[in-house]
C-alpha cells in the first residue's frame, strides 16, 4: 500500500530515480553527490522475515487496545501495525528527512501530503545517526565509526535473538503471551548487563522500547504514528505551525485560544 | 600557513558571542566569529520532537564529541550527556526558551550579605546591578525583550490584565529598577499560566509575566510575531519570534557589513605572540583542516564548559596550566548550574487537561521564594538562604517528566526504572508496556503542568570543569570532564522549596475545578543512575572563568579581560561569580555588552600598538623582551598536529571514493 505517508515506498521511488542515469546526469553536481549519497544511504532494508519478527515485538510493546480516552472511546491498533517497523528501517536506513519546512494546520486534511517541500534535512545532516563511516559526503570526510551500522547490526543480531528465545517456532509464530514472556526475560537480562551508563551502547530490547515510542508517539512524518493515530489518542494536536515563511491562517494558538482547556474537534 | 589577520575574532556565536559580534561591529571594528556548530536557518527548525528531542539536531553529539562527568574527584569521569547546549550559529540563545530576567541588586553581592559559607567559595562580583543596568536595557531595546516593567505605562499592545498579572509587585523591594519599559508586551499565557496565576496569588505569592526574549508584535523589526506554537524552549524558533542572536544581534552585526561569521570551524587552541599577546587561534573549519586564524583582539564565548577548556588546551610555557591560570589557579573552577526543585501537577479526574504544549515556554512567574532569610521553617544549618524563581513552564523535547511531549512519557512508561533519562518508573517497576499501557498513555498525557523553580547553588572549588585524562574527541583532543554535587545546603533549600510548591500546585487544580495530585522533585544527595546525576536537562552553566577584583581570586578582571593577557577576554555565562536565582540568558548578554562595550570604549589600550600585559606574569622581567615564543608545541598543539594526521588520512580516504564514485 502506498500513501503520502509511506516513506519507504518514496524512498523506493527515488532509488528508480537515481538508478536512471538520465536522471542522474540531468542532476547538477552537487545534487549528484548527494543523490549518490543518498543512495548509499537507502540501502538499507529489512527481510520481510524481519519485519515480521519486528512488528510482532512491536505490537508486544504496544498492543491494540480499545482505550476511553477525553473524547470516548477509542479503538486503536498495535504499533506493528501502525507503521513502528517502518519507522526503524526509515532510521536505520539514514534516509529518513526531517520534518522541516511541512506547512499544515493539525488534522485539516486526512492524510494530508505532509513530505517536507523545502528545507528539509536529511538525516546523514544530524547528528548521532546520521554519520556513517563509509558513505562519501559532499563537502567533508566523515572518518568516524557508522553509528547507523552499529544499529543496524543491533536489530539484526536482535531478531535471531528473539527467533532462538522462540525456537522451534519463530519469535513472529509465537503466541502473544510467549512473546511477552519473551521480552520481558530479555528486558531482565539487558538490565543486568548494562549499567545505564555513557552512550551509544544501550542493547538490542531497551534500544526497541526507545524507538517505539518514538514511531508512535512522533510525527507521522517518518512512518509510525499512522493516521495520527495515537495523537488522536491523547488528544494531542501535534505541530500546530512548521515552518517556511511565517504564520499562516489558523496556525498557532491565540490567546483566548489558550484561556480555555483544548478539546478535540472533529 | 596563517590566514590574514583580523581584528577581532570572537570564538562562539550564542548569548555572550552573538551580542559582542554586534556591539563592536556597530562601533567600527572588524569582528570574525568562529561557530563550531552549523548555520541553520528557519527553513531547518520545525514542530518536531524526534528531531530535537531525540536525535541531536542541534546538541552536541556525545559519541563525535563527548564530554565526561562525575560527582566527585574522587570517581571516574564517564562519558555522558553533559549540559549540551545548542551547537550551531546563536548558540544558546537558539534553543533556550527565552526566560529574559534581569539579576536582582542582591545577586551581585552574596558574601557581602552572607559571607562564605564552609565549602564554598561564594563571591561577591566585580560591578554591580547599576553597572550593568544601561546594558540589560540596551539588549532588552534591541533584541526585543517582551515584558511588564514596573513603574512604567504598559507596552504597545499590552493586552491587559484580564490576560496578564501585573508587574513584579516585589520589583521596590528588590532594589530592581529599570530605565526604560520593555519594548514589547508580555507574551500570551497559557492554560496552566492562567491557573498559576489565580492559585499563586490565592497563596499570597505575587506572580508576573516572565519577561520574554519572543517578539510579540507582528513585524517589529521585521520580524514575524509568536503564534504560541508550542514548540519553544529546546527547539529552534520556525519563524523567527525567538530573540535569539541568530535572528537579532548576529543580523545587525552583518548588516554593518563588517562582521564575518564562520560555521562549522571549531576553536582547538589560542596561540600567544612573544610579548605574551594573544597571537592567534587555531581551528579545525568544516573540511577539518586546521586553520591559523590571526587577530589583534581574542575574545572567548564558547559557553562555561567550552570556554575553560579551551583556555586548558592552549596551555603553553608561559601559562603552563592553561591561559589565565597563573596566579589563582581558577580555570574551571566554581562551576555553578543552579538547582531544580519543581513540582508536577496531575490531573487525574479524567475531564480537564493542561494541553501545554500550547503557548510560549516560561509566560509567569514569582520570586517569593528568592530570599529565604527571616523563614522561621527553614531548616536547620542553612547558611545561605536564597531561593530563586519560580515559574509554571510548558513543553521541552524529550523532558523526562512533567511536560516532555508524547514520546519521553511513552519512554518513561516503557522503561524500566533506571533505564530512561528520568532515572525511575513511576507508573511499573518492570515498565509498564503490554497490556493497558495505551490506556495509560491516554489518561496521561496532557494532565501534567510543571512548576520549576530556578535556584542558585553555592560555588564550590570541587564543581570545576578540566581536560579529561583519557577520553578524547574524535578530533583527537582531550574532552571536558565536568565534576559537580550540590552543596548541602542546595540540598536543604532545595527540599524546602519543592515543599512551598505543593500548596501551589494545589491551588492550580482547584483554580480549574480539578482534582489531581502534586508531585514534587528536589536535588538529592547521591543521585541513583548515571543518567540521572549529568545535568542533562537543564543546561544552566556558569561560573568556570570567574570575574573578580584580583588576580589572585579570580581568572579575569571585571571587564572579562584575563589579568595577564590583554588582548583576550570572555563574554559568556563562564564570567558568573555566582549562580543568582534565574535563568541567565540575559545576563550573560548585558555581560558581553558590557564586556563589548568596555572594548569599543579603550580601542587603543586593548587592539592598538600599547597593549600590555596589566600585571606581571608569572615569568616576571620586561612582557615584551626576551621571552620564549609560546606558540610551540603545548599540549593543545600536540593535540592539534595528532587530530590533522587523524584527519588528513579520513580525507584522503574520502578523496578517494569520491573518485572510484559512480556519477
């Protein structure tokens, strides 16, 4: 299924894009470098047994549920089927953009085409995952350990883990209440060898937990958090204003706005 | 080979850099700043908390470039988040959350009004508020600080008080005078903003609109006015409402067409001439080549930790323990980051919400709680009983409680204790994902308000900044460790203050017809987690480059000059004597114009032919005869000739691919 939201299928897109030459010649040469950048970048994908085994973890996290929320009630899905897995291949495959120079008032237009038009920074721009050793940037040599590669390893090495914990069967074949089981174990483990401490090498499940969160609870933008979702949820309007050239109508809030209790409307 | 000389050559770009660049750029100098950090712009900043609150858009990445920290000297430094402040152009002004107080008179005086207490090295300051008076006010005038100052008719476009408190009613008694009312009216309060105010004064408190560095006239200075996005304190203002240097001070400096600014090059050490001038800085620009960089006139802003260090790495024979460390022995010392004690507000009635992601970060606050002198329930064995402000406070990316956004409740519900930023779990011991944790996040979310209070904690020698003795950056120089444990008596005052806030909280709730439950939080003795002990989250840094009245109880004089090089100053929150009770933004920007405007004011004695040493150094005999030439190598040169043959095989390997690339 392709939607706006689907980064993955516009990733796709522009891979089809940067494997023609035509396309590619017709580039200026700084765009060149970058396409070839982005390239590198993208290349990056799960099995779709991964994804399997992913979802189904992620699903274990947060499991649909019919919730009562401010507004009545709710039914709302499991992150695995709300776009977490996506979520983490967008991370890990570097290609993921930032939601920058997006212009929408919350909630205005379901599924609103919401990729960034202008200024948008691609995520080898950023720090912490955005450096990998062995891509060419443009501009800079990047000699520095590939964060992203390390991740990318931490998953892989975290799906044959789960798969073994589930042996015979697979983790994603499992019965639900195996997999919590699983997890929890695993989470027990993990929280005895590490400590807590420094950076950059929290293991495979608490690393999971962060990443979750953030494909459901973050923007749509990069994949989880589908339709809103779990926003509308909690009742949470998500950006108000974003960006590119100032105030436009209905962004933001006044101050009468902000003199009552926000209720959700429509 | 050096680049041609310039004249003034700022290190930093934020509070302290940005507001020098304008001052002395106005006045006719030459000024060049050098930014380790990228040139965002607002193109680059939007409503989004996975980028600024969880991939360090804008901080400093501790795996690139990792600071160390630790309680005591006592432990081993470990690599963490430390304070990271903005790392682009505008510094912290960009994604500070604008609180604009100006120090109360009292601040400026502490060992005059409480001596010093026994493990501290409490200070008085060099200049006092009504030195730094006409500078508060210039800074206030141009950058445009939103506000209600006493005695004054209100602002343009003052909304009234149906909307806002009244001025700071305890302004008198302060000793707090202003010369001129804010430029623009005070910033839209909140939801929770508006309850703070009913319940504060309910309580007997005397709340005000905290004065806001947020343009609020729509096309003041050609600027738009702040739509209360929501998205304020840690992210970069999209439409350029923020006041911070990116958007004021560094554009006015540009405007003159005599200041130049340099992204991407990071400072690595100040070399020193024969005379013991400074001479020069070394930085690595953004293809990390290093790069000499001559001027007549240094001045350093690189933030309370950066600023230290760098004055370590530069140690040469003249100033063998790092610059401006000959007679007190001070750099890094006094490393002050106030402390927090706040309050969570929960509803828990099901029906209302705070929703504060609504609004301007910091809209109101009291300073009721600044001097707790006469307070007949203080505890015992408090020597030094001052406070600070209190504010009700909206949403910051990735918060471990109260008001971070969506994603650090969900983090904070998921993990186990231990295992997020905010140290415990509050809602499962073993993390409360699985079954029901939706429907936790729904009745959650949007109940909490946060109440923060804002306090000075004592300087102590032992809460210093050095060069950690192991761990590197990845361009091959020492990082800074940090070493800091509140004095015993933030501890007790600490405590006390979270208490005053629960009446407050209360007060809220019943302000709304809510019911709900007031958690409070104060520092603590022996912090569990690691994550938990690193100041992470609020990134309030001063102190470490003390100002003072000798150079044997102080690195620099009042004017931000080091006692023994003329020619190189610091314009940033290091000068700090002490912490004061507020968020200091907006004093380190009336320092640096003040420190500015001192250099703007004794060209000839600072930046001409004259300039000399004040006081002997170290050395001793004629400064400008006969003395070894210390831009050899140092331990910063070393570091710096290891990072450019580190550096130089990544380039070439680069160069290399490039090459053998497909195009």
């Amino acid at each position: 299924m392709t939607s706006p939201l689907d980064l993955r299928a516009t990733r796709r897109t522009f891979l089809a894009l940067c494997a023609s030459t035509a396309a590619a010649t017709m580039l200026p040469l700084p765009l060149r470098m970058r396409a070839v950048e982005a390239y590198a970048a993208t290349s990056f994908t799960f099995t779709p047994h991964e994804r399997s085994v992913l979802a189904a973890a992620a699903s274990t996290v947060v499991p649909a549920a019919t919730v009562q929320t401010r507004n009545g009630g709710m039914s709302v899905p499991a992150a695995g089927d709300a776009g977490a897995v996506d979520y983490v291949e967008n991370l890990l495959s570097g290609a993921m953009i930032f939601a920058a120079g997006v212009r929408r008032p919350p909630y205005a237009v379901p599924n609103a085409p919401i990729f960034p038009s202008s200024g948008a920074y691609p995520l080898w721009a950023v720090k912490r995952i955005g450096w990998y050793g062995d891509a060419p940037r443009p501009t800079r040599p990047w000699p520095w350990p590939s964060e992203l590669q390390r991740l990318q390893q931490l998953y892989r090495d975290g799906v044959a883990a789960l798969d073994a914990a589930a042996s015979p069967q697979t983790f994603d074949a499992a019965p639900p209440q195996q997999r919590e089981a699983i997890l929890r174990a695993l989470q027990a483990e993990e929280a005895m060898q590490y400590d807590g401490k420094g950076e950059g090498n929290q293991p495979f499940f608490l690393t999971l937990l962060d990443h979750v969160a953030e494909a459901c609870f973050g923007d749509p933008v990069y994949g989880g958090n589908q339709s809103w979702v779990y926003w509308r949820m909690i009742g949470f309007t998500g950006p108000s204003f974003v960006s590119a050239g100032g105030p436009g109508p209905g962004q933001g809030w006044t101050a009468d706005d902000m003199a009552t209790q926000f209720t959700m409307k429509g | 080979m050096a680049l041609p000389e310039v004249e003034v050559l700022i290190v930093g770009s934020g509070a302290g850099g940005g507001i020098a660049a304008w001052v002395l750029a106005e006045a006719g100098f030459r000024v060049t700043v050098l930014e380790k950090g990228p040139w965002l712009t607002e193109t680059a900043f939007s409503n989004d908390d996975v980028k600024f609150g969880y991939r360090d858009f804008y901080t400093q990445d501790a795996l690139i470039e990792p600071r160390t920290f630790r309680q005591t000297a006592q432990q081993t430094a470990q690599v963490n988040h430390v304070s990271p402040l903005s790392r682009c152009v505008g510094g912290g002004s960009f994604h500070y959350g604008a609180a604009s107080f100006r120090f109360i008179p009292d601040m400026f005086r502490m060992r005059s009004l409480y001596g010093t207490p026994p493990d501290s090295t409490l200070d008085d300051w060099p200049l006092g508020y009504d030195d730094l008076e006409p500078h508060y006010t210039a800074v206030e005038q141009t950058v445009g600080i939103a506000g209600l100052a006493p005695g004054f008719p209100p602002p343009t476009g003052y909304p009234g008080e149906r909307y806002q408190p009244p001025p700071n009613a305890l302004a008198a008694q302060f000793g707090l005078h202003y010369s001129r009312q804010y430029p623009l009216p005070p910033v839209a309060q909140r939801y929770d903003g508006i309850a703070f105010n009913r319940g504060a004064t309910a309580g007997g408190y005397h709340p005000y609109p905290t004065p806001c560095a947020i343009n609020t006239v729509e096309g003041w200075q050609g600027r738009h006015a702040c739509v209360n996005c929501g998205y304020c304190n840690g992210w970069g203002c999209p439409n350029g409402a923020k006041s911070s240097t990116l958007v004021t001070a560094l554009r006015r400096a540009l405007a003159t067409g005599r200041c130049e600014i340099r992204p991407e090059c990071c400072a690595i050490q100040v070399t020193l001439d024969k005379r013991g001038l400074a001479r020069s800085v070394l930085y690595l620009d953004r293809d990390l080549n290093v790069q000499e960089q001559p001027a007549r006139l240094v001045i350093l802003a690189c933030s309370t930790i950066d600023t230290p260090r760098l004055a370590l790495l530069s140690a040469n024979s003249l100033h063998p323990n790092g610059l401006g460390n000959n007679e007190s022995g001070m750099v890094g010392q006094n490393l002050t980051t106030h402390h927090n004690p706040s309050a969570v507000v929960t509803i828990t009635d099901g029906v209302h919400s705070w929703d504060t992601y609504r609004g301007a970060w910091n809209t109101i606050s009291f300073d009721d709680l600044q001097d707790l002198s006469g307070r007949r329930d203080l505890p015992g064995g408090v020597a030094f009983p001052r406070g600070g402000v209190v504010s009700t406070c909206g949403n910051s990316p990735g918060y471990p409680d109260g008001t971070g956004g969506p994603i650090s409740l969900a983090v904070a519900m998921m993990k186990p204790p231990g295992f997020h930023p905010g140290g415990g779990n509050a809602y499962s011991p073993g993390g409360a994902w699985g079954a029901g944790f939706l429907q936790q996040m729904a009745s959650v979310a949007g109940t909490q308000a946060y109440i923060l209070g804002v306090c000075e904690d004592l300087p102590r020698a032992e809460n210093r900044v050095d060069l950690d003795p192991t761990v590197k950056d990845v361009y091959g120089m020492p990082v800074a460790r940090v070493t800091y444990s509140n004095h015993p008596n933030d501890v007790a005052v600490g405590a006390y203050v979270a208490q005053q806030l629960v009446p407050v909280g209360q007060a809220m709730l019943q302000a709304i017809g809510a019911s709900g439950t007031v958690g409070i939080t104060a520092p603590t003795p022996t912090p569990v987690t690691s994550y938990a002990v690193a100041p992470r989250y609020v990134v309030h840094q001063h102190g470490t480059m003390r100002m003072g009245s000798s150079p044997q109880t102080s690195v620099v004089n009042r004017y931000g000059q080091f006692w023994d090089i003329p020619n190189l100053f610091v314009a940033d929150g290091s000068l700090f004597t002490t912490a004061g009770g507020y968020n200091p933004t907006h004093t380190i920007e009336a320092l640096a114009h003040w420190v500015a405007s001192y250099i703007a004011a004794h060209r000839d004695a600072v930046l001409g032919s004259g300039a000399r040493p004040l006081v002997a150094t170290s050395v001793g005999g004629d400064a400008a005869a006969g003395l070894p030439d210390t831009s050899g190598p140092g331990p910063g040169a070393s570091a710096s000739a290891a990072a450019a043959a580190a550096l130089a095989g990544g380039a070439a390997l680069a160069r290399r691919r490039r090459r053998s690339d497909p195009s």
